[in-house]
C-alpha cells in the first residue's frame, strides 16, 4: 500500500489519542514518501503514552507538515522522496507495525548503500523543523546530579577526566550525609516547581527514601521481577532457535502485562520502563548500563529539569575460565568496574542534557560517594578549574542551582 | 598522551614504529561485523544480512590466494571466536568458491564440544557471543574444523585443547592460542585471525570495553613476538591490523557513544590499519583517506594473485 491509499478506517488499531491524532491528519499522511511515513506513524501510534514534551514535538511537527504548501513539503522531504524501496516495503502492513517497517527499511537502507542519504535527509528534516519551532527553555534552570562509587573503599581510576574540561573539579569534599542532601534536594525542587514528569530520581540499586510526590522514581531493584520475567522469555526465544530479526521484534512487542507490570498505575511510566529493558542493549544485565540508558532516555523523551542518578554495583563479568569452572555461581558485584562504567555514563549524561533547551543555564554535579572528590559545571562556574578547599556537599549543590 | 592511548601500550611504543599507519581507512558499507570483515576478506563491500549464515557474494582473497598461486587447502586459514563468521572461508562466486576457500577454526565452538564430549554441565552459553543480539548464536551450515579433525589437524589433543581453554580470560585469548598451534604444525602462508571481545562495548559497561582493548593490544603484541619466534615465519612475514570499522561519536545525538555502531556517523565509518613486516616501510604515517576493502588487491600486489572482482585498489605505499 502506498500513503495515497491511506484512509482514516485503517487506523483503528491504534490507541484512542494516537487514533484521533492520526484520523484528524489523514490528508497530510497521504502527501508524505513511503520512506518517511511509517517512520512518522512509529511515533503517532505510542502517542498515548508519551511524556508531555514528545507530544509537543509531535504536534509542532505534524503543524508544521500541514503548515507547508505542497511544494515547499516535497523540497522538505526530497531527501527520503528519492530513497529506492522495495515493493515487500511498500506492501508491508506499515500502518499497523511501523516499528517492524522501520526495522526493515534501515536493513534495507544499509544492504543498498543508501543508509548516508538517509542520514542526511532525517538530520536536515529535523534541523529545519526545529529551526521552526525552537524548543523553549524549562520553566526553571536544569540541574543533573550524579552519584556514583557505591561500594569502592579505593579508587585509583582518574574520575571524571572527560567532564574536567568544563566545570570545576573538587578534591576536597566532605562525605558526611551527602547522599541524603542531594536527594533532599532533588525533593525540593520538585516541591518548588511541580512539573509532570519534570523531576527525576533513578537509582542502580535499591531505592533510598525521599518524600516528594512530584518526584519520578525507581530502582534497578524495583524492576527485579519485570527483569526475571523478560530474561526467561528472551531465554525461551532464544532456545526456540528464532533469528536475531524475529529476536527484537518480541522484544519491541513486549507489553507491561507480559512482565507482571499491568497493574502498575502510571501506564506512561510503566511503558517507559519496559522500554528500557526491551530496548536498551545490556540493560538487562547490567545495573550501570540500565542507569546510563535511563537517563539518557529520560532526558530525550521526557527532558526533565531536575535528574538524580545513582550508579550502583552491578554485577561482575566473570571471565572465559571462571565460566568454565563451574557453570552455576551465585553472581558477585564488582564496585571498581561499576565506577568505571559509572563515570562514562556520568560523562554522557551531561553530554545528553547539553542537547537539551537551555544548555546555557543547566548545571552538573557528580560525586564520587562516601569519598572526597566532585565535580561541577554551570553557568557561574570556572571551566578547567581546580579547588581544594574543603566543601560539602550542600555547598556543592548551592554552587550549581 | 592523549586521552585513551593508556591503552593501547603494545600497538603504540611495539607495533607502530615498525610500521606504516594509515590514519583514515573509511568503511563506506554496512557497519555489522560479519558482513563488514566479510568485504574486508573479499575487498568489495558485501550487501547481506550481517546476522545470516550465508557465504560472501565475492571471491575472498583465499580463493583469489589458492586459485590463482595453486596453493593447498592447508595454506589458508580463518580463526575466529564468534561462531557468526564460519561462512567467511570461502564464497559464493561460481568462479571460485567451494574447495578453493580457508579452513575455518571457530574455537569457542570446538570448545563448546569438546566439553560436552564429557560428562557434566552444558556449555552452551559459551556459544552466545553475538553482543549486539544477547544470547543469540548464529546457525553453523559453513564447512568449519571440527572437534575429530582439530586433533587430527593441529596434532592437538581434544584433553589438552580443554585443559589450556580452562587457564584462558577470553575467547581471544584462546583464538590465538589456535593461531599459533596453526603457525607451528601447518605454517599457512595466509593466517586471517578475528579478534571478538571489544564487542562487549555492547552492552554498555565501558570498564569491559576498556579492558578488551587493552587485552586485544596485548595480543596484537603477542602475536607480531609468535611469528618473530617461528622460524617459518621470522624475517619473511608481513602483518595487516585493522578493525572492521569504529564506533559511534560521543557527539551523535542519534547514538549512545562507543556502546554501538549504528549511526553511520564520521566516527563509525573511520578506523585505520597498520602494516609490518620486510619491505614495508617503518614509521610511516599516511594520512590520505583509503578504504578497507583496498586491502585484499594489495594483498594480491604483495603475494602474486589477482584480486581482479574486489572494488579496491592496492597500496602503492606498502608495496
């Protein structure tokens, strides 16, 4: 089928608001390449459960669409218009599996050599719609706060050497209840400016207490049984003998229920979690590649303004000869490489935030928990810099709010 | 030095000043790892899907190697650890293809063997080492060694391959291992070794990642010292290293840094490749863009065959 032949009865599949979104576009949806179409739909068909700021992008995109006349619409998405599919494309059920479509179309795009024009028209698509609609700063400065080391009595690992360069790096900090302030203050601000989704806490372990009902939280921990219930049907598919392909479509298909979260109450952040863990590479098994996507997810699709990450140990890799020793072993943690992994994810946290509205004004704060050494970026803040005066960490996050 | 090169002690202060590094190699096909060390070895990029057990569309420059020099079966050699590459031996192509390709070692799955052979747990979690899809082993259906003719081959006993396996941290580690029980019985004059474990990067754990760089250095290192200590091999060999391609930008919005290879991005498409050995020129840094499936046609220059369906061209700058 071709976007031509699109009418409104083909979307009744959809979720009630992703329904109404499309229905109320049909017209445009017909106008639109085969190669970008069903790239649009992946998105419109999850609209229900979108954060708040991906629903404004989606509808500043879909005005825009509409906004351009039918010239001016073709010279936009010349780039995916010229895009050679296969007619097994083209009659593929994209209206209804969009996200299997997009699979398909990016093997098709690298097995053709066509992936680079593809990459060209999507950057300068995006590039000319934001130039557009520019994305307007939060209500309030935005802060990240990172905590990692859980565990390490030592370290000689040099921290935070990507993230040095732009802020100040503290060696000198003291410890005492830092872990307990820098949630507190992550509460407060939630307090001082609630925000749906706008305030966030993820920790790579268990969950501390912090009392805010405006705060976004949950754990590695908290997700145990949806992680077990996912791990034995990857398992089971994998014994089936399936290939890699069919592999992530389960994955992608995975819903809440499947997991033992259906009755969770916030369908939107439940649907959010499963995502981590059905999409992200690793995320399953390793604590610190779940903190790091999460984030990095959480500042793409909901750009909070507040984000508390905690890194936890996860668990160790054991090597080729341990494996061959015995098979069954109770898994162990291993806090030094958990650090390792933890001041990357920090480092690209920051990166990922600095793609956001208001980079300008946003501020960091990592620390090396239960030890003397932080780093701190912001607006009032020295770049490369250096202090060893003696600090806390309330201090530290005075520094950057 | 900068940031990263703590890393890589063997390539930089051992293996670079004995060679001539080429500092822009850009991979301009698809970045999965099979299909893309699948052009490396037939120097034309090759359109498949990365995760099937199909043979390459072209010629690999072991058929161009044994057809064109009438060399035997036993001269041209694969090791790889991931069981997704047994098909890279030999192609597909009419003209050459079935009985003019490498033999194929994939150790992990003589290993996975060889201790199901005894009684005991299953090892079959060995076999999942495809880090871009977790837990998945790709389908065999190649004409790859196995267990019966690895002790006839390489005169090593199935116990004895066993009992090293179970001393070594990595799949790696035990390819080379092969690699040099390969030099020492059977001297191939063409040795094509894949190295797996930096695909860890997959699952996001930069402390994995960085430690299978630096153990992939280590044995780039050990394997230049094995063919200087074989006298087969001592003062008449040349060594190619190259990675298939690189790894996403830090920068790319669309990515999430070294963790894939997804973004097609400037960063993920450029690598380089370092050449040693006599008559390749030391110290030698060349900074003009090429391509790896350039490889193969200079192999064909170096050895004397005629890579003539790869998309390559030689390397005047090695030859």
């Amino acid at each position: 089928m071709l976007p031509r032949d699109l009418n409104a009865s083909q979307f009744a599949g959809y979720p009630p608001q992703a329904r109404q979104l499309a229905v109320g576009r049909v017209a445009l949806l017909q106008q639109l390449p085969i190669a970008f179409l069903p790239l649009l739909l992946r998105e419109i068909i999850v609209y229900d459960w979108k954060f708040p700021p991906e629903r404004t992008e989606l509808d500043h995109q879909l005005a825009y669409l509409e906004s351009r006349s039918p010239g001016e619409r073709g010279q936009l998405l010349a780039g995916f218009q010229k895009l050679r599919l296969p007619p097994a494309l083209e009659s593929f059920d994209w209206v209804n599996e969009p996200g299997q479509f997009s699979e398909q179309l990016t093997a098709h795009l690298w097995a053709t050599l066509q992936i680079d024009a593809f990459r060209t028209a999507a950057i300068d698509y995006v590039r000319t719609v934001n130039a557009a609609a520019p994305h307007a700063p939060p209500a309030m400065s935005r802060l990240s706060m990172v905590v990692l080391g859980k565990d390490v009595a030592e370290n000689k690992y040099r921290l935070f050497r990507k993230l040095r360069p732009y802020g100040v790096y503290f060696s000198h900090v003291r410890p005492e209840n830092g872990l307990r302030i820098l949630l507190d203050a992550a509460a407060s601000r939630a307090q001082a400016h609630p925000a749906p989704y706008g305030h966030w806490y993820i920790d790579g372990g268990s969950q501390e207490t912090v009392s805010s009902e405006g705060l976004v939280r949950f754990s590695y921990d908290s997700l145990a049984t949806a992680r077990a219930a996912l791990q034995e049907k990857m398992q089971k598919t994998f014994q089936s003998g399936i290939g890699p392909e069919a592999f992530r479509t389960m994955l992608a298909r995975m819903r809440p229920e499947e997991l033992g979260m259906g009755d969770a109450p916030d369908a939107v952040l439940t649907r959010f979690q499963v995502s981590l863990l059905t999409e992200g590479s690793g995320t399953q098994i390793f604590s610190t590649t779940f903190v790091q996507w999460a984030a990095r997810e959480a500042f793409r699709r909901a750009q909070p303004v507040t984000l508390l990450l905690r890194f936890a140990p996860r668990q160790r890799a054991r090597p080729m000869n341990e494996l061959l020793a015995e098979t069954q072993r109770k898994p162990e943690l291993d806090p030094q490489g958990s650090l390792v992994d933890a001041d990357m994810g920090a480092y690209y946290t920051w990166l990922n935030q600095q793609r956001l509205a208001g980079a300008a004004t946003s501020s960091f704060l990592v620390w090396f928990e239960n030890h003397n050494e932080a780093l701190a970026i912001g607006p009032a803040l020295s770049r490369g810099a250096e202090s060893n005066s003696p600090v806390d960490l309330q201090d530290l996050v005075k520094q950057v709010s | 030095m900068p940031d990263g090169q703590e890393n890589i002690p063997h390539l930089l202060t051992g293996l670079m000043p004995r060679a001539t590094f080429f500092s822009q190699m850009v991979n301009r096909g698809i970045l999965g790892h099979y299909v893309a060390t699948a052009s490396l070895a037939t120097g034309s990029y090759e359109t498949f899907n990365n995760f099937a057990a199909v043979p390459p569309d072209h010629p690999t420059v072991f058929e161009y190697f044994r057809k064109d020099l009438k060399r035997p079966a036993v001269d041209a050699w694969v090791v790889a650890p991931s069981n997704g590459f047994n098909r890279i031996g030999e192609s597909g192509n009419r003209a050459y293809g079935r009985g003019w390709g490498a033999g194929v070692i994939l150790p992990k799955r003589l290993l996975a063997a060889a201790l199901s052979s005894s009684e005991g747990p299953s090892y079959e979690h060995l076999l999942r080492d495809n880090y871009e899809t977790p837990l998945y082993a790709s389908e065999l259906g190649g004409h790859q060694i196995e267990l019966h003719q690895m002790a006839e081959v390489l005169r090593l006993s199935v116990a004895d391959f066993a009992a090293h396996a179970r001393v070594l941290a990595s799949p790696d580690e035990l390819s080379v291992y092969i690699a040099r029980q390969l030099m020492r019985q059977l001297a191939p004059s063409l040795l094509w070794i894949t190295l797996h474990d930096i695909d860890i990067a997959h699952s996001g754990t930069y402390s994995l990642y960085l430690e299978a760089i630096q153990r992939t250095d280590r044995l780039c290192g050990e394997i230049w010292n094995n063919i200087q200590s074989e006298p087969e091999y001592a003062g008449k060999t040349t060594m190619f290293i190259l990675p298939d391609f690189g790894r996403d930008s830090d920068d790319d919005a669309g990515g999430n840094g070294f963790q894939h290879h997804r973004t097609g991005d400037p960063l993920s498409r450029t690598t380089w490749m370092m050449a040693m050995g006599p008559g390749v020129r030391e110290n030698l840094v060349v900074e003009r863009p090429t391509e790896p499936t350039d490889l193969v046609p200079t192999l064909g220059a170096i050895l004397g065959f005629d890579a003539r369906l790869s998309q390559g061209k030689p390397l005047p700058e090695v030859l």
